[in-house]
C-alpha cells in the first residue's frame, strides 16, 4: 500500500537559517532548563522507574514545542512517543528516531553528582541519559521549535519517534513500527547517537551491527554426583565445553557452516574512510590493561575488524561448584550465554538457523537452545545522497569535514526504519569524547547542546533544497 | 631406621573367641549407648563445629576401653587421636585407621531425625557419621574391649589411628604420618570404610584412587567490556574453553600428554573378581535419570570403568553474566575446577607437572593454574595373605563369600599407610546398603553395628594364628 503523500499546497517560502540560529542564541538558557527538567525525570527502563511520567514530559514538551502528538503502544512495552510538524512549504519528510530511557546509573558512589539532579558545572550538564539521548532528543525538537517560532513553518515535515525501551535492545518495537507504516514513512532519518571527536570534528554513523542473543543448557544427571563416578556419568560442563569449541576455533574463527555466507564485504570508499577515523587504539589496549587485540592487529586493521567482523561472544558461563577450594563434585547441568554481532546483510533468524543446525550436525543435539533477543543490522551506503548532505550540514555548523563510519559496532533497532521502512539513516548527535555515556558521571557540553541545535536546524534547512 | 619391635616375652595363650562373641551379645545395649553418646558430639570438619570436643571424647572412650592414648598434632589441622594396646602373647600389630570428623548435615529439612540426636528408631540408629565413621571406629573398639574385659589381653597389639580431617581431604595428614613412622608401624591395617550389600554379603576394598584438583584461571581486560568490542578483546571465557579442549576430547580421551603412561593394568584375577560384584548399573542409571553411561558401558565394562579409568572431571566453571536472559558483555575472567582421579602408579605431583606442560605447548601459557589437595591412589595386591585372611574372618561371621573391590572408585589417604608405612591394607566396616553415608537420613542398623563387632574380633584373633 502506498502511503498517502502530505496534500498541502506547497508555498515556496524562504527560511532565512541566520534567523533561526539568533533564535537559538537567545533562547539557550531556556533550552538548557528544559533539557535539565527531562533529566531530573528518572525513566530507567530496565528497572521499568519512571517510564510513563517521562514519556508524558516528551509528549508535553513536543506540544509545547509546536508538534501534533500521539502515544504509540504495542500489546507490551513502553509507550512511544511520536509528534510531527507538517510542512507548509515542502512535502519532503525528515524523521528524528530518539529514545527517553536511560541506562541504570549504578554504580551511584563513582558519580560526582547526582545522577538525576541535572547538575550544571563546569559548562556541562551532568545526569543519567543528558546525552544518551535526552540531549540529542532536546536539542532536535528546539531546532524544530526554532523555524516554528521564526518562521511558523518549517522547510520540512518533521516527525519524532521517541521509545521508551532502547537501552533494554528494543525487545517490543517491530509490531509497532509494522503496525505504523504509513505514520513512520519518511526521505530520510536521523538516528539517536552521535557527536563530535577530540578534534572537535563531527561525527557520522551509517549502520549498526545486527545481534543475536542464545542460551545454551547441557544437562547430565538429575543431581550433582561425586565425582568419583566420572567413568560413567556425562558431565554437562564437559559437554557445553565441546560444543562450544565446535562454534569458534583458537584463530577466532566462527565454525557454525556457512556462518559468513552473506558477509558483505566493506567497499573500497568505505575502507577509505576508515582512514580518517581518530582510531585509539593504543590508548584503549592502555586502558584495559591488555597488551595486543586479537590476531595482533592494530591501527586502522583493528579499526576494520571492530567495525566489519561479525563475532561469537561467550557473555558468561556457569556450572557445578564456584564457590573457594575444591570441591570434588560431577555437575549436572552447565550454561553458556552467547552473542552474535551480525554486519550486513547476515540475518539473526537465519544464523540461528545455523546455529541449530551446526550443533546438531556436530552430535550436539542434546543441548538446549534458547533464543533471547535479536535485530538485523543495518546500513546506509556511504554515497548515498542524504548522507553527503548530512556531512556538509555537519561540516558548516562544526568548520570541520566529518568523520564517517560506514558501521557502528553497537546494535539497535535502526533496521526497523532502514531495512523496513526502506529509507536511508544517519546517526549523528551533539555529545562530546568525555560524555560518559552508559558510565558514571555521564555529562554533556552546554556549548556542544547548543552547537547541536544549530546542526540540526541546518539540516532541517538544507534537505528542503 | 628400623622401628623396635615389642620386647616383651611372648606367652603363649589361649583366646577363646567365643567368650568374646558372648561379651558382645551381653553388652550391646552399652556399646549402642557408647556409639549413640558419639553420634551427638557433632564434629563437622568442613565448619570446624566440635572437632575439640569430639577429639576428647574419642580419646576418653580409648581409654575406657583400656588403650594408652596420645594426641598427635601437627603444624595446622585437627588432632589426630592415637591408641594402642599392647598384647602380652604376640609380636603382630593390627592398625586400625578411623576418623572422628563428619560430613556437614545438610540439608537438614531433610532429615527424618536431629542429625546430632542420635534417635533409635527401626533397629536403626540415625544421625550423621554413625556410619561413616564412628559406628566402624566404635565397633572396632569395643570388640578389642571385650578381648581385654574377657583375657585381660589381645591376641595381637593394636593401634589406633583417628584423625579429624578426613572429610575435608587430609589436608594436613602426611607431615604427621611421616613424623611418626614408628609409632605407626604395623603388620597390616583395616581402613575406615566397608560394610554388606544387598545381600548380605560382606565388601571388602583393597585400594583407593588417587586426585588431585586444581583450578585454572583466565584473564582478559582490567573490566567487563561491552561485547561490542569482541573483534579486538580477548575474551578468558573463549580461552578457558579451548584450553580445556585440549585436556579432553568428545571421546573422553585425557589428551594431556603421557597422562596415561603409569597406569598400572588390572590383573586377570582383578578382573575376575569384579564378577562377583553385584553392580546395579541400571538402577543407578535410573536414578540419576541417564540413559546410557559414558561410551554405552553396562554391566562388567562399566564396573571396570568405574574402578580402574582415571579421569579428568570438570568440578565448576564460571565467567561473565550468568543471572536472566542476556546480557551483551564481554567478561574479564573466567575459572574452571577440575579433579583428577588417578590409578596406580599415576602420582598426582607428576599429572600436575604434565598438565602445566601441555597447557603451555598448547599455547596455554596466559593461564593461571592452582593446585590444591592431591592424594596418590594405594592399593593392596588381591593375593596377599592379608586380604585373604580377611576374607576368610569376613565370611565365618556373615556366612558368605566377601565380595572383594581390588579398587574403589573414591579417595583418602591410605597411600600414606600403604606406600610409606608398607603393610597391606583392607577397608572394611559395619555399613549397610542403604546407611546413607554422606546423605540425610544416615542410618547404622544395630544388628549390622554388632554383628561388625564380631567380625572384627574375629579378625584380631585370625590374625594372631
């Protein structure tokens, strides 16, 4: 079904963009208040603590910013919050996907504040979630509000996706994206994350890696036994540790068959701007105490690798006795959780499918397999018009070239809005390289929010063209 | 050095073993009262709950029974209750190893009695170590007792050697064994456990096997990383799963290197002995709810299994997130415990040495591997005399043929009695089939208790001739 196109007359008008950064000057304080009241809201979503009071501040603050509203909801999950602004001028349409939760703050002692206090020091605003993702989420919605109080009017449509269970990996966002597919069409999207580097060089983000999350349980007796019947017994820790040597050799090799079938492999331009990517690794293998990253790479090799490689991830293991000392039992039940990084155009059904099938073909048919979460990953091509608009709004507000990762080598749902609803994405965003996000002592510039605003609101500007 | 031998003249006497079967009869009802006033000195090692009081205990029901007593002690650890009496008419000594510490009760909810109340119910005394051990320490007492109550004298010098740690390894046994190599001279020993199976018929245990446990740890970064970053960290979980490869295979081949190079070969008559055994496989496969035991083995082979393979037994192993659902973490360490359980001739200090060198030419070198207790396995040849003058003793008092283990599949230390001290070692006691050692409800049937009794005073007098 095709979707119905904005049927407005379109008036061609002009948006004098000095207007509305003067807007933005002279409003910041106000905007920075604004920001701190959507942080002082806790909306914590793996603890479900003040969801629904935040999704209502968003909506408010949409309202008041001008924007029609309306709450989405599934069977479950949290609300989200979605607003638009049509467009006297234009029938292009610019969708802003943000979230309102944040992550859990603890561990509260390493915070030099509290982390719901929107406490303003040193030029920052610091608080659980001020740049992971109410700031990026403010700063968009004040440019919005920008050309509506200037201009009354904006150059585009303009529509907010705002859910409220991000940082839990979006477990009931699909039906309610394939629910809305009309209401969610757009030309182009701006996705959640972003900012600037240490050189003060705005940062782009083209896709994201997709995910699959798997349990696996071998179980042996119906009890722990002594482990003096080791001759006869099967021990399901023993079990598990073969069957998971069978999935990735000691080269880091992924052995599940044809696990690497729809790799797609990077593009040269791609690669290409690996190089200009300020990759640290030196500083980061510092941090972490280790010596090498694997298979020894380093520079913009590891850069590749953590972008492009998909990757098999033993999260945690558990099985028989941990406790001090030995203790001379035979377990009888062992568990594995395991992640799969997935890069384009790998599906997570399918290397699950994979999965299954490996396991049983290498005699492993005994173990329970559980499948927890799971997203696509996404991407936008690097030469793709939207983002080279992206990076010259960028590169006018910022005064400096941006820097592109054709990858993310995080996941989130932004296959959903790339894969489904087929429109090209860029992330991008006001936070800086100290925000701390998902740590303590999380935090955003002031100067940057600002700055932020303005990119947006020249973004908004320059995709009417 | 040579240990002196007992100088006195040797008279010869008569012991009618009758009047010491009379005794027995007549005083049973004491010897319950004596075992029960034991059973309620609670003396768990593994809490160090009553090891003092039960030590002084022990020792006073020595001298009771008219033995001269002596508390050995080492560097660290329990005391270790020495007795003996001297016999006036032989040069023969008879040791006797027992332990006074039990295993932890719990759980107690399940337990149809106080495990310290020692209850009399069903001819049954229950509580925790009226099996295993005090019942066979108490019986081997009380039917040297009556020798001396009845002849004012022994058919052979005895000695008695109880120790408070055995339910905890030994740990701190060989520096007081080898401090008191004369003190524990003997011409042979009868080891702590044993008793009759289903039938009635009395087991005997010729030797234990040895272990050793250790535990591996591995390390990655300083932190947990997000499992974003899995292209470049090193993951303990992944090295811990393929060093552990390399130690076993699917098959249950050990693949350290020269691991199975000292395993001494069962003997025919070995083998043939096992005939006699009434192994209940199917049932103990229907217990624990297992269709096959390892390698399809049933019957004879899995005996033989059971008592002559060595193994290589995952105990525990931990690493990263292992609470509900998923969690996208990549974990900085991760442990496995493994125990070893050896044959004759392996020596556990040699399998460690193995172990570590085949870790690192496996590429293991990163882990760090910490040993803890270690026992080597002992035995005693099925044809020597002292085992046949056992079974002989064994068979006058049940009135059937004694099913002989050439080896038990569990541990202690009888390697320290066995290799050191030199003499042969049998293990045999007053147990039942369903006396529940090491499990609630732990039970001795009264019958069986003197009846035990008996047969250990029958074998003192045996073994005079």
């Amino acid at each position: 079904m095709a979707c119905p196109k904005n049927r407005l007359m379109v008036v061609v008008m002009s948006f004098d963009l000095g207007k509305v950064y003067s807007y933005i000057d002279e409003q910041a304080e106000a905007f920075v208040k604004d920001l701190v009241k959507l942080v002082k809201q806790p909306s914590v979503s793996a603890k479900g603590e003040g969801i629904v009071e935040c999704a209502k501040l968003v909506e408010e603050m949409m309202r008041d910013a001008g924007l029609s509203t309306k709450i989405l909801t599934g069977q479950k999950g949290n609300p989200v919050v979605y607003g638009e602004v049509k467009s006297k001028s234009s029938r292009k349409t610019l969708l802003f996907y943000d979230h309102y939760d944040v992550q859990p703050p603890e561990p509260l002692e390493k915070w030099k504040y509290d982390p719901f206090s929107g406490k303003i020091a040193e030029g920052k605003i610091y608080g659980r979630g001020v740049t992971d993702n109410k700031g990026n989420f403010v700063s968009r919605l004040k440019a919005v509000h920008g050309f509506l109080e200037v201009f009354g009017d904006l150059p585009v449509n303009v529509k907010f996706f705002v859910e409220g269970e991000e940082e839990i990996g979006s477990p009931n966002l699909e039906p309610i994206v394939k629910a809305h597919k009309c209401l969610l069409s757009a030309d182009a999207a701006i996705w959640e994350f972003g900012g600037t580097d240490r050189h003060g060089r705005p940062e782009l983000y083209l896709g994201l890696k997709g995910v699959l999350s798997v349990e696996l349980r071998a179980k042996g007796a119906l009890k722990d036994v002594h482990s003096a019947n080791a001759p006869l017994i099967p021990n399901p820790a023993w079990r598990l540790v073969w069957a998971l040597n069978a999935l990735k050799s000691k080269d880091e090799k992924i052995l599940i068959k044809d696990f690497y079938e729809n790799v797609r492999s990077s593009l040269p331009e791609e690669t290409e701007c690996l190089k200009n990517i300020p990759f640290e690794d030196e500083e980061m293998r510092k941090e972490l105490g280790i010596k090498y990253f694997l298979k020894g790479v380093s520079g913009l090799e590891a850069l590749k690798a953590l972008l492009f490689q998909p990757t098999c991830t033993i999260n945690g293991l558990i099985s028989g006795y941990t406790g001090k000392g030995s203790k001379t039992v035979l377990p009888h039940e062992a568990m594995v959780k395991l992640d799969f990084r997935l890069v384009p155009d790998q599906k997570p059904e399918e290397i699950f499918e994979k999965l299954v099938c490996h396991l049983k073909t290498c005699g492993f048919e005994d173990l329970e397999i559980i499948k927890y979460g799971s997203t696509e990953p996404a991407k936008t091509p690097i030469n793709d018009p939207f983002v080279v608009l992206v990076a010259e709004a960028a590169e006018k507000v910022y005064g400096k070239k941006a820097v592109i990762y054709p990858l993310s080598a995080g996941s989130g749902p932004m296959h959903l809005f790339r894969n489904f609803l087929g429109y090209p994405i860029v992330s991008a965003g006001c936070g800086g390289p100290e925000s701390n996000t998902h740590a303590p002592n999380e935090n955003l510039e002031i100067e940057g929010f600002i700055k932020g605003t303005k990119f947006i609101a020249t973004l908004i500007s320059d995709f009417a063209e």
